[in-house]
C-alpha cells in the first residue's frame, strides 16, 4: 500500500513537472506555435518568444503583442488597439507597429489585442472578456480591416453557448470547447490526448457509425446534397465543382477566382467596389456588413456602459488603392457609424490617395507602403498610421 502510495506521488510530481514546462516552452516544439484556443476563436499564446519573418515575436502573460516577454501587472490601461493581423502587426517587431510607435511617442499605458483573422465579432466578445477579467480602459480603438465583411459573412459563426469558430468547425459542444480552451496552454499534452488519442476515438466512432453503414446502404445522391443552404453546387471559373462547406476552406474564399492579391476580382477586398456575393455566402456582402455593424454597436454599448471611449480606423488595402475611390464604402459606412458614438474617427483613405494625387503612381504607393507581394502594411506603412492617429493625441 506505501509502495503504491510513492509511486502516485512520483507520478503527480512528474506530471506537474512536465505540466509545468509544457505550459512555459511546450510551443517550441509545436508546428503551429503561435496560436491558442479560446472562447473567441483563437488568441496568441502567452510567454511568446519565437521568430516570425526574421523578426522576434514577443508576447506576455496575458498573450498580448509586446516589445519583450515581461509581465503585465497593471491592469489600468490608458489604450486598447484591437484589430487582425494590420494591427497585430504581422511579421514586424513591436517597436515598429503603429501600436508601439504610439506607445513609445505618447508614454501611455498601451495594449496590443489585436491577432491575425480578427473580425467585428471577436472584436465585441475579447474585450468584453478582458473587461470581465478586471481590465480598466480609458479608449478602445478599433481598426476595421477589408477582411472583417467576409469574415462575418462568410467565415465566422457564433453558437448559442457564444463561442465564436469558423464555419468548416461546427457546433462544438461546451464541454469539449473548453477542454480544448484549459489545454491549449499545454501544447504537448494537448497533441497527445487530442490529435492523439481522441482522433483515435473520433476514427473509431466514425467508422462504427458511417462507414459501416454506408457499406449496408446507398447513398440516395438526389437527397445527399438535399440541404441547399450548406450543400448547394456551385461553379468556378475552372469548372471545378464544389460544395458550399467544401468552398469555406480559407484559400478558396480569400481568393475565390484565382486572381491573386492585385486583382480586381480578389475576393478578400473587392466587396467596397464589385458586387459578387459567391465568396460571401451565406450572409452576402450585404450581411457582412449588417452583422459588423450590429458587433461594433454592442461594443459601443458595451464601453458606453463603462465610460470607456470608443475610436475607430480604416484603412486601404492595395485592392483599394487600385480600384477604389478615396470616398470608398469601407469609409462611408464607419465614418457614418462614427457619428455621435466615436471620440476619433480615423480615415488612412485620404492619406493614400493624397499621395495617389501628388505621385501619379498607384503601383509606387503599394510598393512603398506595403510589403512585397502581400497586403499588410510594411514598417513604412505602420509609421504612417502611427503618424495619423498622433495627430489626435
């Protein structure tokens, strides 16, 4: 019986100590080590220090986007900047984001919320989280990116429990979500009992239950594909076929003709100039914004509860510069919704066309702003909006 005791006393302590350095270096070892599950889709992982483009990306306790990997202990901040990857600051080192220009010029207690793939839903639902852990804000500001129409037209979803997952995920139910939200932070325990042994229990339970039967019976094919809304056939431009579950897959809908990212009909960012609703099923472009609006009001009245100021941002992406206009529908929907809500609006439109205006060169623009072959802004882009929203503090 001791003998039986001591060695469930080892084992707790060896767990604990493999716990302990899964939850502190665990991710270095992953393929994917950037991300976490949370209730809002996906987060960074806290305690961050890897290489991301040649940079180091840092982030603390918290998962936040940071100059190192030190802890945040002051939950009173001046400033939260939420956004996607634009704010995030992909593949730039803090110092050289617009948020951490801003924070290094005005002293202000700065945070950087804002992660790759953000839209207006989880804009709402991760602030409301922070505000609920017992962070204090002054200003949240928001920067509204291209992207967050088909997102929430076409990616996002957000289940009667309010958890926020894409589309191709499902309903997940809440037991499950936040097994894998507690075990995200684990990242090498959590390949093992999730991509390890649960996908064996999934394989073993699909097989049981369809293969098995579809080998007892035959698809009715004019009822396979019977609920239209998920299942409807439609047809690329290639004549490939392919379901509306099938067509979620990210690479299909961000880039839906094959054009790449300078081309008219780029479907990540032609929504403020071309009507197409294919890539924006099931909501439409139309919905898109509808259910944007309606996430960034909730925020407003969420903060307005609080006395916390809400400001809001755009910007252009090189789809914009070339084919859309300085008026563009990105800013006259956030600009109009901005009235008698927002303390700042800010407007990066004008900053670009102005200098479409002095150059004559929309392609000189994008090279100078914008890293080479992709749509987020470079150093020299993030300066000229750290540059703009100075001009207001």
């Amino acid at each position: 019986m001791i003998k039986l005791f001591k060695i469930s006393l080892i084992l707790l302590f060896s767990l604990i100590i493999v716990a302990f350095l899964d939850f502190q270096i665990g991710y270095k070892f992953m393929k994917e080590p950037k991300y976490r599950i949370t209730k809002y889709d996906h987060d960074l992982r806290k305690n961050l220090k890897m290489y991301e483009r040649g940079n180091i990306l840092y982030t603390n306790n918290y998962g936040f986007k940071s100059r190192d990997s030190s802890k945040l202990k002051d939950k009173n901040i001046d400033i939260a900047f939420i956004g996607d990857s634009f704010t995030e600051g992909i593949a730039i080192e803090y110092e050289d984001t617009f948020v951490g220009i801003f924070e290094t010029e005005t002293k202000k207690k700065v945070i950087n919320l804002g992660v790759s793939s953000y839209s207006p839903s989880i804009y709402y639902e991760k602030i409301k989280f922070y505000l609920d852990k017992g962070f204090n804000f002054k200003e949240v500001i928001v920067f509204i990116d291209i992207s967050d129409i088909q997102d929430e037209a076409a990616y996002y979803i957000e289940d009667d429990k309010g958890y926020i997952h894409t589309r191709k995920v499902g309903s997940v139910s809440t037991l499950k979500r936040n097994l894998h939200i507690f075990l995200t932070d684990f990242p090498l325990i959590y390949s093992v009992i999730v991509k390890g042994i649960y996908s064996v229990i999934v394989k073993a339970k699909k097989f049981i239950t369809k293969d098995i039967k579809s080998l007892l019976a035959k698809h009715n094919n004019e009822n396979f594909f019977k609920e239209e809304n998920i299942y409807k056939r439609i047809k690329l431009s290639n004549n490939k076929k392919l379901s509306n579950f099938e067509r979620y897959n990210e690479v299909l809908i961000y880039d839906y003709y094959n054009v790449g990212i300078y081309g008219y009909k780029y479907s990540r960012s032609f929504w403020t100039y071309f009507e197409d609703d294919i890539p924006y099923k099931p909501l439409n472009i139309s919905g898109g914004i509808e259910r944007s609006l309606d996430k960034i009001d909730k925020l407003y009245n969420l903060l307005k509860s609080k006395n916390i100021k809400l400001s809001i941002g755009v910007y252009p992406w090189p789809g914009q510069i070339l084919y859309d206009e300085r008026n563009s529908k990105q800013v006259k929907i956030w600009n109009n919704f901005c009235k008698n809500r927002c303390h700042n609006f800010f407007n990066m439109f004008d900053f670009f066309f102005d200098q479409i205006e002095k150059t004559g060169d929309k392609n000189l623009i994008i090279e100078k702003y914008y890293f080479s072959g992709d749509v987020h802004f470079n150093e020299n882009g993030n300066k000229v909006v750290a540059e703009e929203i100075l001009k207001k503090y």
